[in-house]
C-alpha cells in the first residue's frame, strides 16, 4: 500500500517518489557549499519529520550544506544561527521513526573497524594498482579505481555474521550494547565501552577475509547473505574454525 509523505511545502505520493525529489537535491552543489534557497525551503519542511527535530534545529536553522559521513557517502548539515552544526539524514525523515536498534549496532561495530578497512584498502591499492591507478575486480574482472569498489567481507564470514557470532561469545543483546547517538555532526552510532570496542576490533581483525569488489557487487552479495533465521549456527561454526 502506498506510505504517503506529506510536507508543509509538498506532498509525494509514497516515499519512493519522495526520495526521487530529495536524492538530487544533496549532490546538486559540491560538498560544503551552501544549499540554495528553494531546496532549503523544502529541507526545513523535510526536517520536521525528524523523531530529534527539536534537537537538531537547537538555537535554529541558518543554512543548510553538505558534508561526507565516515563510509564516504554524503549527508546534510544545518548550520544553526549560532554557528553550530549536526548532520542529518533525509532518508531517515522521509521514513520516519527512529532507526531500529539492531540497525544501530550494526553501524556502531562498523565505526570500530572503519580505519582498519580503510588502512587495508590502502594496503590493497599500493601492492597491486596497475599504471593507470586501477585493480581487477575479482567478482567482475574489472578494473576499478579506489573511488569505485568497497572492502567485501566473504561470505560466510560477512560482516553481519562477525557481529553476531561476537555477541554471542559475550552473551550479548542488543540492548546490552553501550553506544551513543543525536551528538552533533555523530553521522554514525559509537560504542562507549572501551574494552569491548578493542575486544570486537581484535576479533574482527583476527577471523574477516575481505576483498576489494566493485560497489555495486558488494551491495549485491551483502542483500543475498543476510542471515536468515535458524542459520546462525552453522555461521559459528564456520568462525569456530576459523577463530
């Protein structure tokens, strides 16, 4: 059935056609340049939405820009009037609600080992990049730059099997893990457990087999290995071996 998004300055149908009108809009300018005044017009009715408006307008809008979240991707940022500023999501408000909890864990893990994926990217690149500053893609057999693949996690072990199997050698819920969320320009989830952050770090880093795949591969595979129910434990198993 459709889910209507409805705004003080413009209606959509659903929010599929909402996002078609919003996706434009944040790579329209470079990032860091002022949003114009008639996307502004719609992002302040947009931001309405938000489940932390309040917090986020705080002493109010000034302007609107854009800034680069830790994985790369892009996101908007109000300027407030005096001078501070926090990023937020136009996804999140078209969708409305607050992000399910296991979405946020997801993303606080991920933050634990963002520069050690990165660092192995780098890795990647130096030891294999050919003269035109590309690598083959071992899924497509393409080659591909830096800016057009991401770290893959290999199935079994992806990503999401790595989180769980952790969270069950700790006896773990989701609600037992410490994270913070809403702090200013905080575009992702961070757990505020130290020695869980470096427990997790350490486990990560000692069972993942990762590769540089193409983007669009990557977002492919991930989908198709999601852990279905009633799967995990042959998932530990396979870490078991591996660990």
């Amino acid at each position: 059935m459709p889910n209507p998004v409805k705004l003080a300055t413009k209606n959509f149908k659903n929010q599929k056609e909402a996002i078609a009108f919003f996706k434009p809009m944040l790579y329209r300018q470079k990032v860091g340049e002022r949003v114009n005044e008639k996307d502004a017009f719609h992002l302040n009715a947009l931001l309405k939405r938000h489940d932390e408006y309040e917090q986020k307008i705080g002493v109010g809008v000034d302007y609107f820009t854009t800034m680069t979240a830790p994985h790369g991707t892009t996101c908007f940022k109000i300027i407030r009037l005096d001078g501070s500023s926090t990023d937020f999501s136009y996804l999140h408000c078209i969708r409305g609600g607050s992000p399910k909890r296991k979405t946020e864990i997801y993303k606080a893990f991920r933050s634990v080992v963002r520069f050690d994926l990165l660092n192995a990217r780098h890795k990647y690149f130096v030891e294999n990049k050919d003269q035109d500053e590309k690598v083959l893609c071992p899924i497509t057999k393409e080659r591909i730059g830096i800016s057009e693949g991401q770290m893959d996690h290999q199935a079994p072990l992806t990503f999401q099997v790595i989180v769980e199997t952790f969270l069950k050698i700790k006896k773990l819920n989701y609600d037992d893990v410490p994270i913070s969320t809403g702090r200013d320009n905080q575009t992702s989830p961070e757990i505020t457990a130290p020695r869980l952050t470096e427990d997790f770090r350490q486990y990560h880093n000692e069972i993942a087999k990762i590769s540089f795949v193409k983007t669009k591969i990557n977002l492919k595979q991930s989908a198709a290995n999601r852990i279905k129910k009633g799967n995990l434990p042959l998932f530990q198993e396979a870490t078991n071996e591996n660990h």
